[in-house]
C-alpha cells in the first residue's frame, strides 16, 4: 500500500478523534459550569433567631398605641420559618444535583476526552491536534452555553471567539503536519537535554508561578485574566503525553525503562493540574469565557512546545512561516478581547450590584430596634 495513503489515512483518523474529544469536552465544561451555576442559584435569606424573635415581638408590644397591625408577629415568623425549612430542603437537593452533574463533567473531562486525545495523539503532533480541538470546543459551547446553562454569549464574546477560532484553523493548516511515532528512551534523554528545551521548561514554571502571584496579589481585573490563563498554560506543555506514547510503541517487550514511569506520571500529573485550575475558573466565570482563555492559552503553550521540541518550524514551507505566527497572534488578540470585555463587564455589573445580604441584616436588625420600619416591613403600619 502507498505510504502518503497510510499517512493520509492516520492523519484522518487522528482528526476525528479530536473532533470526539472536542465535543467531549464542551459538554464536560458546560456541565462543570452548570453545577456551580445550581448551587448559586437561590441564595438562603436569613430568617432571625428566637431571641431576636422575642425581641421584635417585645418592641411591638411597647409600641402597641401607635402602631396598627394587620398580621400577628407569631404569625408571620411561622410562615418565614416554614419558607426557610422550604429552602433548606432545595438545597440538598441543588447540592445532590450539582454534584451528578460535576463528577459527569469531571468523568469526561479526567478519562474519556483525554482517552479520545491521547489516542489521536498517534497520528498526529500536538502541534495540528490541539488548535483543531480546542477551537471546535469552542464552537459546541456557544451553540449550547444558552439552552444548557442560559448564559447566552454576548456579542463581543463571539467575536472574540471568532478571532480564537480563525487563528487556530490558520494554525492547524499551515503547522507542521509531521509525526514521530516511535522513539526510544536514547532519543528521550538526548532530546531533553537541549538547551532550548530546558528553557522552555524554565519559561513554563517562571510565567505560571507569576499568575499564581497575580491571582492571590492582583487586581480584580488582572486576577480574573491569570484564573484564565493559568490552566491551558499548565496543560499545554503535552511533549511527556506525545514522548510516552512514542516510547511505548518503540519497547519490544523485554524492557520497560524506568524514566518512563517519570514520564508517564508527567504525563498525567500536567493535564489534571491544568483541569482542577480550570474548575476553578469555571467556579467564579461564565462558561465562554473561562472556556475561551483557556483553549487560547492551551494552543499557545501547545504551539510553543512543538515549535521548541519537535521544531515545527524546521518542517513548514514560507507560506506556513509567515500564517503560523499571525495564526498565533490572532489567537492572542481574541484571548485579549475576551478578557477586555469581561473586566468591562464585571465593572458594570459591581456599579449596579446590590447587596441583598446585608439588607436582611439591616431590616431585622431595624426591626429588632424599633419594632417596625418603613418600607422594609410588611406588617406594620406607623399611624
């Protein structure tokens, strides 16, 4: 059989693999999301204690001659009472919900998107593979981010989607099309003992440790744009999962390197740090966006790693020279965008935000004091 048919034939394969692990995924993102999304649903409302009870009644009773009542006290704190034992009760069952649907999410994201990964893996570099997936995850997420979890993504949130998208489809055409399937652990050590690659390892650990600085000592904004950043970054340095496999298929049996057990538990430890950070950001930001900077910062990384390690550059023409960095850069634009437009957002929104919990305590507290206020209570009526 012709050799460019079996390439052609592996390469396919490889892709739809990835398209599986794509859709795989959106849906484990979007249901992450959604579990964080049930338990913030109903925020409990504090009902007051039997003293403060007691002293609400008292204070009624002392200001009984100018006050007119149209519903006993007793009354309505039985009902406030039965409404509380009401929403404790929803919220078990928001949190037994919540937590189905995050050990689903949790499932496809930690054994079976990664399976799908791993075995496209073999026909394919990761430097092609990882922008054709992410960007396809993208695309499933803003079809169905709205009826899964109802955050319709916004209009600059598509656009900035958009620009992620068509950099990464530059990417995956014009990269290096290339794939090493076997290497033996000679190979290995030779490899990892460039200069290049060590300090690719270095530049990783320097750039996640300063958004790990940003996230605990930043600004709102700065600390919203490192939780996005942080996880692709991690799981973006994928040379151990590709060397692994590639050792693998070159061992005839008799010996299993002992480096290799370093290298396979690289290969895991990398991608399931980078889902936990992910979790993470999925707790505290929508969907699409936590979605978006982490696919943007992934490719990137990806892309970063193949260029040092598999030298991706070395095996693409002029063309692919000049479309593979604006790919890239395009891919930063809309990672900028995206993340622009949140802060911009999260500013507006804290602007108009009302605090509801500290009205609750303000009104009792009112009500405690005085025995009734206006407007805040329901059942008094100054005359």
């Amino acid at each position: 059989m012709d050799a460019s048919i079996v390439e052609s034939s592996s390469w396919t394969k490889g892709l739809a693999f990835s398209i599986l692990a794509s859709l795989i995924g959106a849906v484990s993102k979007l249901c992450l999301r959604k579990s964080y999304t049930i338990l913030g649903a109903d925020a409990v409302a504090p009902i007051p204690s039997n003293d403060e009870t007691a002293n609400l009644c008292d204070h009624a009773e002392k200001d009984e001659e100018n006050t007119v009542y149209h519903d006993s006290c007793e009354d309505d704190m039985e009902s406030e009472i039965r409404e509380f034992a009401s929403k404790e009760e929803s919220l078990w069952w928001r949190k037994f919900r919540a937590f189905t649907i995050r050990a689903v999410g949790v499932f496809g994201m930690t054994v079976l998107g990664p399976s799908c990964n791993v075995y496209a893996l073999q026909f394919a570099s990761p430097g092609i593979l990882c922008p054709i997936g992410s960007g396809l995850a993208l695309v499933w997420i803003v079809l169905f981010s709205d009826r899964a979890i109802g955050e319709k993504p916004r209009p600059v949130q598509v656009l900035a989607v958009g620009l992620i998208v068509l950099g990464e489809a530059i990417v995956s055409v014009t990269g290096d099309h290339t794939n090493v399937s076997v290497l033996t652990m000679d190979d290995i050590r030779e490899q990892y003992r460039e200069p290049q690659l060590l300090a690719y390892f270095g530049g990783v650990l320097i750039w996640v440790s300063i958004l790990a600085l940003v996230i605990n000592r930043g600004s709102s904004g700065w600390r919203r744009f490192a939780w996005g950043l942080i996880g692709g970054s991690v799981t973006g340095v994928q040379n151990f999962i590709k060397d692994s496999l590639a050792v693998v298929h070159g061992l005839d049996g008799s010996h299993f390197p002992p480096q290799l057990f370093l290298m396979l538990l690289m290969a895991g430890l990398l991608p399931l740090a980078g889902l936990l950070l992910l979790m993470q950001c999925m707790k505290r930001f929508d969907a699409l966006y936590s979605a978006s900077m982490f696919v943007g910062s992934l490719v990137v990384s990806s892309s970063i790693m193949a260029a040092v390690h598999y030298h991706t550059f070395d095996n693409i023409d002029r063309i692919g020279l000049f479309f593979y960095p604006v790919g890239l850069l395009t891919i930063i634009s809309g990672t900028v965008v995206l993340a622009v437009e949140s802060y911009q957002r999260e500013e507006s929104d804290s602007r108009g935000k009302f605090d509801a919990k500290q009205l609750d305590i303000y009104t009792y507290s009112a009500k405690c004091e005085y025995g009734a206020i206006e407007p805040a209570s329901r059942h008094v009526i100054h005359t």
